[in-house]
C-alpha cells in the first residue's frame, strides 16, 4: 500500500466519529494538534475530541489505530480531562488553516487551505502536504489558482500573521449548530476569534454570540465596528441581546442602542427596565401571538416558521387586539400539540388553556420555574399589570439562570468511572 492510501486532509477530519475497539462512538473529532520543531517534520501530537457536554479531551496519535472510511479507531480507554492547549501546539484547523505561507521554488504567497498528514515507517503521524491558494495579483484579479505541495516546500508555518482569515476554517465546520461552532470558536486564541467572528454573517454570529459566555461576548462585540454591533444585536433574540448590552457600560450601551432599529432597540429597551432575575428580564418580547377568531390552520402555519425556536414553537398565547406585545388582554394559551389534534377551520378562542395565568413582570425566577413544573410548561406567558400579554419566558431561558454562571466554560462532569484512567501527553 503506498503512502498516499495513508495521508489524510484535516479539514477532512472535523467531525469524524471516534470509535473505540467495541465499536462504541466516544465523540467527534473537533481540531488535530501538531507540534512545530526546527529542523524537523511537523509532528501530529493528537486529536482534539468532543465527547458528552461539549467537553473537549485530548487523544494522542498512540491511542490512534486507524483513521479510514469516514471514522477514527481509538486502542482503548480515553482520557476525560478537559483539553488545555499548550504553547508549543498547534491547532491545525484553528489556527493553521487560511494562514498565509511563502512557496521557497518562487518566494509566491500563498493561503493554506487544507494539510495532509500522513505516517512514517514508524508509525509516527508528520504534516506531508499542503493543499494552498496562490494569493490574487491586483485587484481585478481572478481567484488564485489551487495545488498540492509537500510540506517541505513551504516556509512560515509558524509566523502568526496580524490578519488571517478564516473561510477554510468556516468550511471545515460549515454544518455545525451554532452551540457546537460557538463551542469551537471560544476555544481559540482572541486574535483568531475576532478573525472568525468577522468572517460571520451576521445572523449566523448572532446565534453564535447567543451560545457563547458573557465574557466572550463582551469581547467580540467591543472588537466590531459600531454600525455592525448594532446589526448584530438586530439578529440576536431581544432578551439574548438586553443581556449582553447589560454587561456593557451606559455609554456604549447607549450608543448602539441608538444604532439599532428603533422598533428592535424599543424591545431591548424594555427588557433592559426588568431585573435580570424576574419573569420581565427573562422573557422574549416576541412570542407567537393570534387573536381568538383565527384558525387552527393559521395558528400551525405560524409555529411551523424556521426561525422560531422548539420552545417557543410550543405554544400560542391568545389575546385580544393588538397582537404586538404588549397586547391587548391576555385571555389563555394553546399547546400546539393541541393545536394537532383539532379541525383545521376552528378558531383558537375554541381551545384556550385558562388554567395557566400570566406571571407578573417582576415574578422571581422561583416562581418562574415553579410554574413551568406544576403545568410541564416549556414557556409561560408573562402580562403587565393591565393584563396584557408582554412577553414569555420559556425553558431555554430558566436553564441558564439556574446554571452555573460558568456552565458554558465547563460543562458538567459527567465522566464515566470507566474513563478517568490517566493518559499521558506526548511530549517533544
């Protein structure tokens, strides 16, 4: 078998599952670490593997017995520590790919794209080759034309550039949920982050920023241009967004509020009134909301948008005109599974819920909670003292107040007995 039928292109790699010898998945491969030595071949130290609760462990190249047919074969037990970069590693998909190298036949300047590596005769995986992009020449200029180089017929691996992009690493995780890409992006190094974020669209940075630590957020906003932090925020769900400017200082805060959209930045404005631990400060001003004379049919239309969140496609909240929060008076709610189980034609006023009664804004999260599991609601309504409908506070939101404040940073442990076996790193 020739060496090509063992080289392997990373990017390739970013989800692969791991499987150990009894065929059960460990997790995904995540990012492959490689160690940068002078003189010498860019040795591959290890995989960087996401198992239960988003939790990243460390897999040496020794605990690798194969890597073929879209999977990844481990020798055994896997070491559930959570991974903490060195300094002398490299994240290959992180932090190598879209770096800028130079091509030693010509001095050209070329984008790394994708990297091969492959094993030696020992059985010790090396970085073989580079697939790169030659760099366009003026402005006009057609896209860089793209191929395959050894390795060895680079230089400046280990030059960080001051701006580097980031499509390839963006490509290599293209089908990630934003949880999972957010989870990826707050494992790289600042500089990379703010490079990753401004590859982003800005919808997608936002569902990003929804899933990313306070602190995270914070610094990635504070690193954009004004005009695009507030269009950011646009994107962001009104209560994801009133917390973050709530971490910002009063000018800034008020800067990008007068930034935003005056209907969008009206919504945060009043979120920002509430406590951030009362029903007013969780809620989400935009739940789904119908008049009672409209159909059944219309009521599933609505809740089937993409956009909604499950929780928030779980229920519609009746309420006389207007339908803009806050409405008019807050007469009940439908489960959509209710919603299911009735005549398309009939009118939602039909089927209401009068049970569950709209909390006060300035409801306790106790309360709030309370009244989810006394009812197994995912979303509860929340009125003013009008008794009109303002917002809801739903499941997604309650978890994260009662979660640790650092749960993002370090999920739970949830390791198996099993797997706490200590596996050593692989030094130089």
């Amino acid at each position: 078998m020739g060496a090509a039928a063992n080289r392997v292109f990373v990017a390739r790699m970013a989800g692969l599952a791991v499987f150990d010898p009894l065929g059960d998945q460990v997790g995904r491969v995540r990012d492959v670490i490689v160690m940068f030595r002078p003189g010498k071949p860019i040795r591959v130290v290890g995989l960087v593997v996401e198992v239960v609760q988003r939790r990243r462990v460390f897999l040496p190249m020794t605990r690798v017995t194969s890597i073929d047919a879209g999977q990844v074969i481990t020798t055994g037990l896997v070491n559930m520590r959570r991974f903490e970069q060195r300094p002398t590693e490299t994240l290959v998909l992180g932090e190598l790919l879209d770096r800028t190298v130079t091509l030693k036949e010509d001095g050209s300047r070329v984008t790394i794209e994708d990297v091969a590596m492959q094993p030696n005769r020992t059985k010790e995986w090396r970085l073989s080759r580079a697939y790169v992009r030659r760099e366009r020449l003026g402005r006009f200029a057609r896209r860089g034309e793209a191929f395959v180089v050894d390795i060895d017929a680079l230089e400046g691996f280990g030059i960080v550039e001051q701006r580097q992009g980031a499509a390839s690493l963006l490509a290599a995780f293209d089908g990630l949920k934003a949880a999972d890409l957010a989870e990826v992006i707050h494992e790289l190094a600042p500089k990379r982050r703010h490079e990753v974020a401004s590859a982003l669209t800005d919808e997608r940075l936002a569902d990003v920023l929804e899933e990313l630590p306070e602190e995270t957020q914070v610094e990635i906003l504070n690193q954009l241009e004004s005009g695009r932090a507030a269009d950011v925020l646009e994107a962001m769900q009104p209560d994801d967004a009133a917390d973050l400017l709530s971490e910002l200082g009063a000018g800034q805060r008020d800067q990008l509020l007068e930034l935003m959209e005056p209907d969008e930045a009206e919504d945060v404005r009043r979120l920002l009134a509430y406590g951030n631990d009362t029903a007013g400060g969780l809620m989400t001003p935009e739940p789904v909301v119908l008049p009672p004379d409209a159909a059944i049919a219309e009521a599933l239309a609505r809740v089937r948008r993409a956009e909604l969140s499950p929780a928030l496609a779980a229920a519609v909240f009746v309420c006389r005109p207007p339908l803009e929060t806050p409405t008019g008076k807050y007469l009940g709610m439908v489960h959509t599974q209710r919603l299911l189980r009735e005549p398309p034609h009939q009118p939602v006023g039909q089927i209401i819920d009068k049970d569950v009664k709209g909390l006060p804004t300035s409801a306790t999260l106790e309360q709030v909670h309370r009244q989810m599991a006394h009812y197994n609601l995912v979303a509860v309504p929340v009125v003013d003292e009008l008794g009109r409908l303002v917002g809801a506070v739903t499941v997604d939101d309650v978890l994260d107040h009662l979660l640790p404040e650092d749960w993002r940073d370090d999920p739970a442990d949830l390791r198996d007995p099993g797997l706490t076996g200590e596996i050593p790193r692989v030094l130089p």
